[in-house]
C-alpha cells in the first residue's frame, strides 16, 4: 500500500485494517456504529468513516472478546491528521468510537482527547 | 436501508419522533426516522448514540441530497464525496474536469455548470444505490435465484426517482 504522498507504507495490523475497512465498505448490513457525540473530538461520523477507510492502524491491542482496541490515523490534508481510537468487536459486527480528534503539522499533541 | 428526511430551513423540523443527525457533518439537516438508538451507558453514565448500517445510512443520505432540487453546494460536494468514501481525483475524471477545476468547486471560488452537475447527480445517484446493501444483496441473489417481489419493488422504485429527476 501506499501513503498519501505516494512513499510505500508497511502496514503493521493488516488483520484490523482489513476487517475495519469491511465493516466502512458496505459488506455488513447489521453492523452497528456506536459513539458518545462528546467523544469525535469535532469531528464528523463522515470524516470517521473516511478515516477509517483510507487511513492506517497504527496501533493494535487484543481484547477480551474477539476484537480489538486499535488507533487509525488519515491525513486528508498535507498539513492535518485525523485520529481515531476505536474498539471493534468482530463477532457481533459492532464498533465503538472511543475518541477521535485531528491534529495539525506543527502540533504535538491531538487537539482533543476525550 | 434507513430512511432519511432532508431539512432545508434553519427553524424548527418536521416531526417529534425524528433524530436530527447533527453529528454525520451533513451541510444540511438530516432527519432520521429509523436505525438509531439512544441509551445510557450505566458504567460511564454516558449517552451513547448507536446507528445501525452507517455506511449505508450515508448512501441514503447523498441519494436523499442529490435527489432534492436545491443546487449543490461546495460544503455539499465535500460531504457528498467523503461519504461514499471517494477520491477527489476519481469524481473529477468521472465528470470530464481538471482535478483543479473540481477543487474549486468544493472550496468555493467556482461552482459546475448545469450540465455537469446533471451529470454528477445521476453519477451520484447510481453510486449511492450500488452502495445500499439490499441492492448488493439482491444482485447477488439475483445470481442464482428469480429476483423477489421485494427486489422487484426496490428496482421499480429506484427507477420511478431516476425517471422523475433525470429524464428528458
């Protein structure tokens, strides 16, 4: 795969990504989205999506059911970064937004941790 | 797929029993009439929104919008285009323009023709269909199996809109 300057990117949770980018590419009709509007950090369910499926796990931790805790980020401009925490439980098709936030070039931390 | 209301002024909305979807980032008002549910999380005393199907509730959503005669907006072409998950890159070759061009339709400076944006809704509108998973079921069905009469009523349907907003 590719980033989004065209540097090839080693994809590090390949198992999470594809199954994250599944449950956002119309293959499940019962999937369930869930999120605490406190928690998006400003951002939209569209630009969650949108992360989800262009962006990069780079982080993953098991969970105690099937499924995982993981971290997506996309970079939809040269200059801005979305995150976003979520908790995927595979055999019930759900999802849980735990946080999201964007961050900018020149910061260092995300511009909201929920 | 769920089912979806737009809401074009600012005041008031058009019904008690409906959820106003502020969260989906939509440049308009979206109603919701089924697919969502509100509960309290007892251990985190949290209000937790859970929505069924929502790739397919954002496929609703832009079909329901370019659908509805108000000319398109660059804040509506930005959403249209990150709901179904598409490139800017791609959307442009698919109308003929320079990915500048497009751009700045979204960002505003320009807006499309009448022609081109005739074209991009019935590009949008068969996109979004292709997208709603009873449409996706039903051609795979449609493999093996007779089609149903609940596919049969969802493709005159689908029909009936296209008919009604493109035609001649």
């Amino acid at each position: 795969m590719a980033s989004e300057r065209g540097k090839p990117q080693r994809v590090t949770h390949p198992e999470e990504q594809t199954w994250l980018r599944g449950f956002v590419g119309y293959h499940c009709r019962d999937c369930i989205t869930e999120f605490c509007e406190a928690d998006l950090g400003g951002l939209s369910l569209v630009e969650i999506v949108e992360a989800i499926a262009h962006g990069d796990v780079v982080s993953s931790e098991k969970d105690e059911f099937p499924g995982a805790v993981c971290a997506v980020e996309y970079r939809p401009e040269k200059s801005r970064t979305l995150w976003v925490s979520l908790r995927f439980v595979a055999n019930e098709e759900r999802l849980r937004v735990l946080s999201a936030g964007e961050k900018w070039e020149s910061d260092h931390e995300p511009s909201h941790v929920a | 797929m769920n089912q979806v209301m737009l809401h074009d002024t600012e005041k008031g909305g058009p019904g008690a029993n409906l959820y106003l979807a502020k969260s989906l980032g939509a440049p308009f008002k979206v109603y919701l009439a089924d697919g969502v549910e509100i509960v309290t999380e007892p251990s985190t005393n949290k209000e937790i929104t859970k929505i069924k199907d929502l790739p397919g509730l954002l496929a609703a959503v832009v079909q329901a919008r370019v659908l509805h005669t108000r000319k398109l907006s660059g804040q509506d072409l930005k959403f249209i285009r990150s709901a179904l998950q598409l490139k800017a890159q791609a959307v442009a070759s698919a109308l003929d323009l320079t990915p500048e061009h497009y751009s700045r339709c979204e960002t505003g400076p320009r807006t499309m023709s009448a022609a081109t944006e005739k074209l991009y809704r019935m590009q949008i509108f068969i996109t979004s269909f292709t997208k709603d998973w009873h449409v996706r079921d039903a051609v795979k069905r449609s493999k093996r199996d007779t089609p149903s009469k609940g596919d049969q009523i969802k493709a005159e349907k689908c029909s009936q809109h296209f008919t009604r907003s493109f035609s001649i």
